[in-house]
C-alpha cells in the first residue's frame, strides 16, 4: 500500500506566495506576462472553496492545486465558483490563484457560513457550464455542500482524493490504511494534505462568467458562533499563529500572549525538542506546513527547514535580536528588540483590547 503523499513546499516559492496572498511584491511581477488563455479547454473542472470573508484559506488553497492539477490532466480549465455577499470584498485575485474562468454570483446567501443556500449555486453551474469534475474542501462547509450535491444528483463522491489520473482517482480509505481506485467521480473531495497549493505558474485569464442561483430559504439557521480555542486548532489551519525559538526564554509571557491575541502557539525545531512546546506544535518541513494570515515569529533564527514552513504565511512579522538573522529578512515587519518584553507588551495591548479579559 502506498502511504498517503504528504505535500512538501518548496521555499523558493515564498515570494510568489507572499505576492499572491497580496504580500510585498515579488522579484518578478507575474502580471508582467500577458495572461494565459485557454479558449477551447477541454472541459471545465469547478473549483468551490469556502471563501470565508472573500479570502481563500490553507484548505480552499490545496482545492484550487488539486483542481490546477486536474484541469492540466485533463486538457481542461479551471472554473472558480467565487460567491460571495454583496458586502464582502473578493480578498485575492482569481487569475493568480489559476482560475481560467470566474464564477461570481452575489447573493445575500453567502453571508452565512451555511451549506444548505449554497447548493443552488453549484447546481446552477453544473446546469450552466457542466463541468466534467467539481471539486469541493474536506471542511465542515465544504464537506457538507459536497454531501448535499452529490445527494441531489444522484452520485457518489470521491472522498479523500489523494492523487488522480486522466481517468481515475486514488482514495484513501480505513482511515489512511488502505487505499481504493475508482473511475474518476464527478464530486470529488481532496483528502487534507495531498496536495499542493499554487505557488508559482503563469497568470491566468480569470475570464468572468455568469451565474444566477435561486436558493430556497435555508431549513437551517446560524444562531451563534461559538469561540475556538486556539489550543484545539490544528496548526495547518489555524488564521494567527504566535511562534517561539530558542530566543525566548519567558514561556509564561509566551502563554500570556498567546491566549490575549487568542493565537495558535508553535515553535521551532529547538524549542519543541527542548520540551517548551509539544512536537505537534513545531513549524517546518519536518513539522507541520502552515498557512495564517499572520505569523508572529519571535527569536527564531529562520533555518531553511523551518522557512519552508511558512511559505504561505501571508504575512511575518519578526521580532529578533539580530538584524540579520534570515527571519527578518522573510518578514514583512522585522522588529530588532529583545523577544520577552515585546511578549509582556502584547499581551498588556491585546489584553486591554478585550477589555481585561485574559484570552478567550
Ligand atoms: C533534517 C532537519 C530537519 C529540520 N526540521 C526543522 C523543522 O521542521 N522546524 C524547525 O524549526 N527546525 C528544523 N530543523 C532545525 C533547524 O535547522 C534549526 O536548527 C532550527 O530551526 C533553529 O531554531 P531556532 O531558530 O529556534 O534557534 P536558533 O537557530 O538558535 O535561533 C535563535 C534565534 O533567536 C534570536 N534571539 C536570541 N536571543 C533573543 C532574544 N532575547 N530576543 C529575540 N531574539 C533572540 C537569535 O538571534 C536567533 O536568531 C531541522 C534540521 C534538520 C537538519
């Protein structure tokens, strides 16, 4: 049995990476080359991420590199189905995140994080464009909008995908024990993990096309959103992630910190091996690959097997004793300072900013 692949990034494609999450720009400006087009695709293959707040997540980011990958298989496009509510604003550019077409229905049923409204979207698109594969996130939303349009259609989906052919899908089953071909279903769900997202490649044309739906009023209703504890969140999917090397040395103050911004905790090889931090916790390629909107990195050198833990990190900030240690060179925001009182400051500002309750 071949174990399941799991996706290891290529530091070197940090810059692209950053510039595409809307970072500092890289070296060479994709847009400089005109876009790719692919008029006569082979087919389409439909991309439907989650989008919460207009922005694609680790999970929508590893659908949009299985769905690339599809798409170049087969000779096809990749169509995004991008909705959104009117009030939320596209929060990435479509053409750099490999979309040949764009779907961009706006519909007040998108506010909510509910996968019930969001089926008539998809049905439509299928009506519309009959794409030859539809692939969703196995996230709690994505999930169940694949469930419930599989159900409509009639159809088996693909679940935990972790690599196919032009004509087939491996799956994994028994929990990532074994694994089970099938002839490459319609609905396909890519298992965590398997595959890459976009981190480089030539622009695409992000061609808009359009898209009604006619959802009914949803059965279910979102009363209220429940806070997470940042200690439960896998790191791979967690939004902010405060981070220790070996140049802290007050892991109270770490803590303290951490709960009062209520950020993921991790940290680098040094400190997970010296017992600070549990080795779930420990960033880089022999750690988990991480993928916030922030991390805060304070007192870590930045070795190259930890930097290829953040290369989709949309933004770093850096707070280090020394100027020229390679982690300031990757932030976005390099602070020279020592790490322990700038921990004690913001756990004292983020505190403050939740009117004195301590995390939460
Ligand atoms: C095969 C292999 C796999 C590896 N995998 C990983 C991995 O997955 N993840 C990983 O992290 N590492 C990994 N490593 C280890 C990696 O090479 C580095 O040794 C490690 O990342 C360094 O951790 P560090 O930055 O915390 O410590 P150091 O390299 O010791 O850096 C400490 C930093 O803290 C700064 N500092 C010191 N005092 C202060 C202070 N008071 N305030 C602010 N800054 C301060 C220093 O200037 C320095 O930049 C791997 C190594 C190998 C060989």
């Amino acid at each position: 049995m071949t174990p399941p692949p799991r996706v290891r990034r290529d530091p070197r494609d940090a810059a692209a990476a950053r510039q595409r999450a809307g970072g500092r720009p890289a070296e060479v400006a994709p847009e400089t080359a005109a876009p790719l087009r692919i008029d006569t695709p082979d087919g389409l293959v439909l991309a439907v991420p989650d989008l919460a707040s207009g922005r694609l997540s680790a999970a929508d980011r590893e659908l949009m590199g299985a769905a690339r990958q599809l798409a170049d298989l087969l000779g096809g496009a990749l169509a995004l189905l991008a909705g959104r509510a009117p009030e939320v604003a596209l929060r990435f550019r479509p053409e750099l995140e490999g979309a040949d077409r764009v779907l961009l229905p706006l519909d007040p049923a998108f506010a909510q994080d509910l996968a019930e409204p969001r089926v008539a979207f998809v049905l439509a698109a299928l009506e519309a464009y009959a794409p030859r594969h539809v692939l969703f996130p196995e996230t709690p939303l994505g999930g169940e909008l694949a469930r419930r349009v599989a159900a409509r259609l009639g159809e088996r989906p693909g679940v935990g995908v972790w690599r196919f052919s032009a004509a087939e899908a491996t799956l994994a089953i028994d929990s990532g024990r074994g694994e089970l071909r099938r002839p490459l279903p319609r609905i396909l769900l890519p298992a965590p993990g398997a595959f890459a997202p976009i981190t480089g490649g030539p622009v695409r044309e992000g061609r808009p096309l359009p898209l009604a739906g006619d959802p009914l009023p949803p059965l279910a209703r979102l009363e209220r959103t429940l806070p997470v504890d940042p200690a439960t969140v896998p790191l791979a999917e967690a939004d902010l992630i405060l981070s220790a090397g070996a140049g802290v040395t007050d892991w109270a103050g770490f803590h303290r910190a951490a709960a009062a911004l209520g950020a993921a905790e991790a940290g680098s090889r040094v400190v997970c091996d010296a017992g600070h931090l549990s080795r779930d916790r420990q960033v880089g390629v022999s750690g988990t690959l991480v993928a916030p909107r922030c991390y805060l990195a304070f007192g870590i050198s930045g070795a190259s097997q930890h930097l290829a833990g953040i290369a989709a990190a949309e933004r770093v900030v850096a707070v280090n004793a020394d100027p020229g240690a390679e982690m300031m060179h990757r932030a976005d925001l390099a602070i020279v300072a020592d790490a322990q009182p700038v921990l004690a400051e913001l756990a004292r500002r983020a505190t403050e900013r939740r009117g004195g309750r301590d995390g939460g």
